[in-house]
C-alpha cells in the first residue's frame, strides 16, 4: 500500500487535524466526534444540514460544510458510516431552534446509524430532525426485497440545493420536501479502471485486468455490477448515460444539472474529455445542460473512473444552484 | 459448567476481541470480495474497546452487557456497528438483575438479541447476513437445552449451528447490506458478517459453557 | 493504459472541447491553437498574462484563466510545451494594448517556445512583451551550467497574485518585478508514490517498488532525485520542506504563503493529513501560515504524491492573494 | 551520386518520418529513462506534419527546408520542437536559390544547421544532447568532403559520426535538458535527442547521397 499516511488507524483524525489547520477562519473541527462544523456556532432561526457518512469520499461531506451548504459533517473511518455518538454530537451543536435535516445516503450501515441517532436525539427531546434518503445510483435495481439503490452523486447537488433553501430560511418540512425531489429526480451511474486501497485493509479491494473495467460501481471500492472490457471514453459516456437517462425518461427540450465526478484517482484532462462526450450525448438527445459540475466531488479515496450524475432541473433548482455558497470543496457568488 | 457469571461474560468478550484481532484480515478479505473492506477492521477495533471496558465493582451481567453493546453502537459503525451493538443491548434485557445465568436465562437472552438484529436490520434467513448465523445457532441452542444440555453444551451446539449458516452464505446472491449491490456477483462468498457472528459463538461456547 | 479516452493523439483537444461545453459564459476555447481564453476578448488598457506549457498538469493552466488570474493559457501536447504559433496566437488575442506577460516553467522546451513566439511578436510589431521564468524547485540544483531549477508550484501561486496586480491596472514593468518577486521568494519540492502514463507513451514512465517512493520530482512523470523506502506522512513532509525552509531561509516570526499539493492521484484525505504535517512543522519552527491551499493545483496526470510549496508573504502579496478571483481551479472574493 | 535535388530533399524528409514513426516507441523509451516519455510522439508528429508537406511546383530546395523547419516548429514543441525546428531553418538559408546541391554546400548548410541547434540550446558537447551527436557529424562531413568524398561518402561518414556520438552520451551526467534535473541518474542512458538526430542523418546518407 503507497499512500501518505502515518498510523492507517489514525488517518480520518490526522485529516480532520489539517482541515481544521487549513480552514480556521471558516471550519471548527471537533476531533473527538470528528465532526467538521461551521465556525461561529448554530445558525439561530435556520433549519441545520447534518450529512455523514464513510471517510475516504473528500470533498465530501467534510469540504461541503459552510454558508449554503451543510452545517456539519460527521466522519466514519474509512468507508464505515459514523456512529449514532457523531450524529447526535453533530445535531445537537448545530440545531438553531427550526430543526436539523439529516442528509443519509442508502446503506445499511447509515441508515442504522443516523435512525438511531434521530432516536437518541427523540428521547432527549432536542432537535427536531427530519430525514432524507439518497439513492440515485441506477446500477443498483431498486426492489423492496433488497437494499435498494445506493445513494452517490445526487448527494453532492442535494445538500448543495437544499443548503441554499435552509439559508433562504425555509421549514424542515420545506427543506425535506426540496430534499426529497432532488433525490426523486437525480440518477447517477459510475465505472472504475482501478480499484482502491483502504488504508486499514492494506490491500486493493478487487484486482482489475490491464484490459478490464468495472462498470456500475458505488463509491467504496467495490466491485460494480459487470467486468467488461476497457472501451473508448465515447462508449463508456454511452454506458453510463444510457441508464441514467432512460431512468429518468429524460425527453426532448429538458434541461439537467450535469456532474461528471472523478472517483479520486483519474486526471482532470480525462474528466473534461468525458465531459465532453456527455455534453455531445446529452445535445444529441435535445437535452440542454443548465448548470455542471467537472471534477472530484464524491470519490472513492485513489480509484482512477468516473460517475455522471443528472438531475433533472426547473427554473428552482437553478436559482437555488446559483445561490452563494462557501465552502472549501464548492464555492461561488461569495 | 451450567451456569455463567459476569467474569465469564468478560471472558467472552476478551475472547473475541483476541480472536477478531487474530482474524481481522481474514474478515476484511471476505469484505473486500463483496463489500468494502472494513468488516474485519470494524469488529477488531469496536471489540478491542470493549475488551479495555473498566472493571466496575458488583457489576450486574446485564449493566455489563449493555456497556458491551453501547460501547459497539459508538465504536464500531457501519452496518454491523448497529446490529452488534442491538444485539447486546437486547441480549443484556432479560439478564436483568440476574449474577449468574444457566441455559434458560442464555436462551431468552440470545433470542432477543437475535430479535434486536433482525429488528434493526429486517434480514431475513436467506439474505446473505450475520442472519444466517445466527437464526440457526437460536434453534440450535434451545433445542440442546430442551433436551437438557447444560450451559456449554447448548452453546457447542449454537456454535455448531452457526458455522453451518455461515457456510451455507456462500452459494447466496445477497439481498441485503453492501454485498447486495452485486447482484449474481455475491455468490460464491462467505457473509464476512455471518463469518464474524460464527466467531461470537464459538468464543461463546469457549468462554461460557 | 488505462484511461479514459478516445484515440491517445486527440486527448488534448477532446479535453478543450470538454472545458468549452462545461465553461461557456467565462472561457473561449480556441480549439485550433489549442488556447483557453477569458470569454469577452481582451481587457483594455490592462496587462495580460499569458501562461501555458505541457497539458497533463490540470487545472494549471487552462483552470486559471478568468477574472484576476490569467487571460489565455496555451496548452501543449501532454508534457510538450506549446509551440510558438499557439503562443503568438494567445498574445495577440489577449493584448488589450498594456502588454503581454509570459509566465514561463524553466524547462528547456518552454523556454524556447516562449523565446521564439516573443522574438515573432516583437517582429510582428504587435504586443509589448515581457517575460518571466519561474524556478522554484529546490529538488535541482541551480548552476549556470545546467537548465536551472524546474518551474513548479509557485507558478500557480504567481498567476494568482500577478493576476491580480495586472486586474488592478499595474503596468507591464511592475507586474514583471512583481512576478520576478514572487519567483524569487518562493520553493518547492516534490515526491511521487507512483508514477504516471504518458497516453500517447502508454506506459508508465517510470516503476517504482511496492516500498519506494522517489524524492525531488518534477511535474512531467520524471523520476526525481533519489529514490528512497516509503516512509510516514511526517517524514516525508520533513524531507520536503526541510530544503524549502532552508532554501528560503525562512526565519522565526515570519509568514508565508503555503500550498500543499497533490501530484493527481492521491486523495484530498492524504493532502489534508500531509498539511497537517506541514503546519505542525512549520509551527514549531516559528512560521507562520498566513494563507494556505489544500488539493490538485499542478498535476502529474494521476501521478501518486504531493509537493510542498512555500510563498515568503507580506502584506502586499497576502493582500493580491485575497483579490477576488473567478476561474474554474480557483474562485473567491466574487 | 554527387548531387541532391529538391526531390531528394523530400525523399530525406520522408524517410526519416517512415523512421522516426517506427522508431517512436524506441525513442519514447529512452525519453522515459531520462525525460518525460513524449520524444518519440513528438518527433514522430512532426515530420509526419513535413512529409505530408504539399509538392509546390518548382520550388527551392531551401524553400521547401524552410517549410520543414517552420512546420517542426509549429508541430512538435518541447525541447526538441525549436531545436530541429532551427536547425531545419538555418539549414536552408546557405542554400538559397540552389536546385542542387553538393558536398560543400551541404557541408555548409549542416553547419550552419547546427549552429543553429547551438545557438538555441546553448549546449556544449558532453552535455548529453543531441549536440553530442550532431557535433561529430558536421567534423565527419567536412573531414570527408576535404579528402575528396563525394556527397553520398560525406552523409554516410557524418552518420557513422553521428552514431558514435550518440552512444557516447550514454555514460554521460545530462547537463541540458530535462535529463540533467536527474543529476548522476542520467548516467547508464542513451540521450534521446542524439538518437533521434543519428536516425536523421543515416536517413540522409540514404536518401541524399
Ligand atoms: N440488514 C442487515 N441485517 C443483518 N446483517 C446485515 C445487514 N446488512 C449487512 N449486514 C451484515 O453486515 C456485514 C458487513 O459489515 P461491515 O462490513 O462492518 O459494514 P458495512 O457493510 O457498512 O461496510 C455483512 O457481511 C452482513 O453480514
Ligand atoms: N539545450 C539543449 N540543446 C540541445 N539539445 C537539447 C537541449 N535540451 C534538450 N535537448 C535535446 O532534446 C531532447 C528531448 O526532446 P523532447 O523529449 O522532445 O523534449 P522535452 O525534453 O521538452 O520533453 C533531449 O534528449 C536532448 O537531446
Ligand atoms: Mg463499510
Ligand atoms: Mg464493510
Ligand atoms: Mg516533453
Ligand atoms: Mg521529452
């Protein structure tokens, strides 16, 4: 394993001790929850975004904390979602008075985490806390039986969204409703060329051949739905976009916030080359690209690949979009 | 041995923390195959903590195995940091009170943690989970004490019965946690949490009986 | 090769086509010259900065272009410097009748480019035209018999601060002294985990063993000067900016402008933990960090490893680096 | 043959791009050893770019050089861009008007060819450049043109020169050039630029002489 790193046990807190260090003015780091916070205490008055999850997706969640944005982010080690502890700590310290939303992507392990921490902060008789699930991945069929979809870039727009409609000063209901329709109308669909290295675990999560690709994906190193073989950028943007698109029943004449995130480990120059192909498959299917994104959002620690991510948008979510935002990971209009 | 007291709970836990330590990787493996390559890593360091849990003078089996069980809920996280820990919580309810506990004490405890994990997790036999472990090592620990087998021997018995489950994971197309996401990809794997819950058991039977 | 792309010979132009398509109201694309330039055509009356080199280095430079940084960046083959016509091209494109700044890397090749297009401006009798060399890298030794010191990550910390004397209507003569200032107070030093692959080359430049790791690269995949066993994240940022803070003679009670930054392949965790590292050291040596920058600023396609770059700051350069700026690679104060 | 026509100059061009295009991946290699792995693509790029070149009806032979030395210029880049670029250039200018050329005006033109490669880089021989295979060539073809050598004897002792230069850079600590960033590490490597610069003058040696 080639990484920078000292002890792998203590990577997620020797992070959090930097950003803390690289952003005084704007983030308070809390290294015993290990929670990235904004500086300057609760928001009075103000519905509070409380997201989380695994470590090892920077930016996300901790780089997404800021004005228009989120109010805390909770760090699971490596790729293991936070502990009710975290989430509650995190609730508590940010709660203003007009509820905190907890922004949840569909895992198991999250879900339980996050269910029992609004459980514990119930009992208390805190915060009001209301919460949203994403699961936009298509890769992942969506049935009762089973876990149902994951929840992967839809997440990065969602807080962003929703964030500025909690600055704008909107209810908890208001902001879960918002929530709700950004996850109902986002898909996304990833692929890999490699795998990742969890620090703890020392070793690839999968081998992949010189002439291989996982296609389908999540964002914790592991496998996709299918091992197919390695296809030009044109043919992987069709393969990813193809699902997405039918998933969404995306028409003629709609227009789409468009991300196009790296999952850690491929350049930018690869990332704008597939954008590219997005923007050419998106134009030939009459759909107009309104806003996007072209970068490393919502990774997978070093994995080289990509996920494209669509949310179908309205005049709304694009005001909301071009709301300021200060955060380390995305800022504009401050 | 019949009956079991809170030193021997301890025993328990130290047990499996040494043995979790010992199988991390070979835990982390199997999650690497269809998961994320966490499982080992989780378990060793939330069973480590309660292993370090302070000695409380007079301490009740239950009060212990709810600190056991919180101590899981805020260490271990992801999915098996809930369910663990819902496991030892419940499994500490009906022990209330109680300084020494024989096979029918054990078997209400049991069940109801096995109860708090499907509560939580809503597996069900099938699934490809630590479900699979532990549904059979339940029949089989009140079948033995039905049949009159003393305290270790139920929990051979229930140790027995989970590696079977755990075995019978391999050939699943999971449907539930991470390694669901595989679709037909997750056959041909053990469950790295119906691996570990085996490990429980058998620590179990070592510790307790 | 594993990459996402079409055929290897058209990547660059295919990622310019992708920086179009997701930048249309800030950047102008000119696809035959292989040119980023701000949208809206020259600034009149200002001088222009005009940068460029190798692609493979994303966001530098094309990423810079915009408001209060850079007017047209020239983007080569990848690792290949631009050739003059590009440079010509972006220099009359950009002059706005102040003149022309060159920010140039001291290699070999975009010297010589850049001389040659500067000897045709001045023989076309268009744009005044001044030039600086940036050569920040301690990891080379200077002589006057060799190349001299790489041009690294000061170059992105220059055409921020110079970007910004240049948007507040500063001279040709005085954005030079400026730039030449800058240079002359800043150092760098970098190292590799992995190495990186050429497209064009399809195999990675160099191979490094399972516990090695190289000291004192560059930027082009090259391998650096000594190759040495893995080590921690401390040590490692020891070995880094020890020659930096040496080179500098950077005193107690002094500040600096500091970037941690990522080769292409490492995680924002490992940048966090490595500029924890950085800062504890710097603490306890006395600096003080006035401003600092965490991420991928100067790439080595997906090169593995970080560099450490330190600015000697004062109130002018901490006050030119506060200056708004809105590119797609940096963004604040707008 | 003692002579070359502007067709022959063509044909040089073509060949070396024939060379240059089957030889890239060799002369990436070196150029991954000790530089940034793009030689090979970037002369490979170029004199494709000059022999697809259109035929201009009765052209010069130093137009149509000049062309090559403006099109390397603005098709390859990098170190090697300018350098071959000018050469090419100042190659051309002693053979203003000529339609055909022989040893002394060929062994004019190499020099001035490599003045040029001089003045640009500012290279000395033993800096490991192409310098260090050019140098040797332009002695060789003078030698050899003062003994009485005819055209296609001159080319052909510059290439031998040529060769031998190149493989004298291998030992060599790069003082020029990205190679010199690796100090001593340079050391053990043939330099890329003295391969690619001995391809083309045993292209001229076939193609001229
Ligand atoms: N819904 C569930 N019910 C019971 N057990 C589950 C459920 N989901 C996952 N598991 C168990 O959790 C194990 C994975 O645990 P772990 O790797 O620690 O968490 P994560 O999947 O969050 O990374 C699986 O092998 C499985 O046995
Ligand atoms: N100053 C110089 N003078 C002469 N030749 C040089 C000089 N610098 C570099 N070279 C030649 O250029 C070659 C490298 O060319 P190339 O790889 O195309 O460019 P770059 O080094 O910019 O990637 C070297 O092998 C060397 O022969
Ligand atoms: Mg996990
Ligand atoms: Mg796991
Ligand atoms: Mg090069
Ligand atoms: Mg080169």
């Amino acid at each position: 394993m080639k990484k920078l790193l000292n002890d792998p046990a203590d990577v997620v807190v020797e992070a959090l001790a930097g950003m803390a260090a690289a952003h005084p003015d704007r983030l308070d780091v809390d290294l015993e929850h290990k929670l990235v916070l904004r500086a300057g205490g609760p928001v009075q008055g103000k519905v509070a975004l409380v997201s989380g999850g695994g470590s090892g997706h920077e930016p996300m969640h901790g780089g997404y904390v800021g004005t228009g944005m989120l109010h805390a982010a909770c760090c699971g080690e490596v790729f293991t979602s936070p502990v009710p502890d975290q989430i509650l700590a995190a609730t508590q310290a940010v709660d203003g008075g007009a509820g905190v939303l907890h922004i949840v992507k569909n895992y198991t392990g999250d879900i339980m985490n996050f269910e029992m921490a609004a459980e514990m902060a119930a009992e208390g008789g805190g915060a009001q806390v209301a919460s949203v699930v994403t699961d936009d991945d298509v890769a992942v069929q969506d049935s009762a039986y089973t876990t149902g979809r994951r929840g992967v870039g839809v997440t990065v727009l969602l807080e962003k969204i929703v964030g500025a409609a909690a600055e704008e000063g909107r209810s908890l209901e208001e902001c879960l409703a918002l929530a709700q329709k950004v996850n109902g109308q986002g898909r996304s669909m990833g692929m890999a060329l490699t795998s990742c290295t969890v620090p703890a675990a020392g070793k690839p999560t999968f081998e992949l051949g010189e002439d291989e690709m996982e296609l389908g994906i999540g964002i914790h190193g592991e496998a996709g739905r299918a091992r197919v073989p390695l296809a030009p950028a044109r043919e992987i943007a069709e393969d990813l976009l193809g699902p997405v698109v039918a998933d969404l029943g995306l028409a003629r004449g709609e227009s789409v916030i468009a991300m196009v995130n790296g999952m850690g480990g491929t350049p930018l120059l690869e990332l704008y080359l597939m954008y590219n192909e997005v923007h050419r498959i998106l134009a030939a299917a009459g759909v107009t690209v309104a806003r996007n994104l072209v970068g490393n959002y919502i990774t997978s620690l070093e994995m080289a690949g990509c996920s494209v991510t669509l949310l179908r948008a309205d005049d709304e979510l694009v005001r909301l979009w071009d709301a300021p935002v200060d955060t380390p990971g995305l800022r504009w209009g401050v | 041995m019949t009956v079991a007291d809170v030193s021997q709970f301890r025993a328990w836990i130290a047990d499996t923390s040494a043995m979790l330590t010992e199988q991390a990787e070979h835990l982390t493996d199997l999650d690497r195959a269809i998961g994320d390559g966490d499982h080992g890593t989780n378990m060793a360091r939330g069973f480590a903590a309660c292993a370090a849990l302070p000695d409380a003078d007079g301490e009740g089996i239950d009060a212990y195995l709810k600190k056991v069980g919180m101590t899981l809920v805020s260490q271990v996280g992801g999915a098996s940091g809930p369910l663990y820990g819902t496991f030892f919580l419940r499994f500490a309810a009906p022990l209330a009170g109680a300084t020494s506990v024989g096979p029918t004490e054990v078997a209400q405890a049991l069940r109801a943690g096995v109860d708090g994990v499907v509560a939580r997790g809503k597996a069900e036999v099938g699934d490809k989970t630590m479900y699979d472990a532990l549904a059979p090592a339940v029949r089989a620990f009140d079948g033995a004490a039905s049949g009159g087998a003393d305290l270790a021997g139920c929990l051979e018995a229930a140790a027995v019965a989970a590696a079977g489950g755990r075995d019978s994971t391999e050939p699943l197309v999971a449907r539930k946690g991470r390694a669901s996401y595989l679709g037909e990809r997750s056959a041909g794997h053990l469950d790295p949490g119906a691996t570990s819950a085996t490990m429980l058991l058998e620590s179990a039977a070592r510790s307790l009986g």
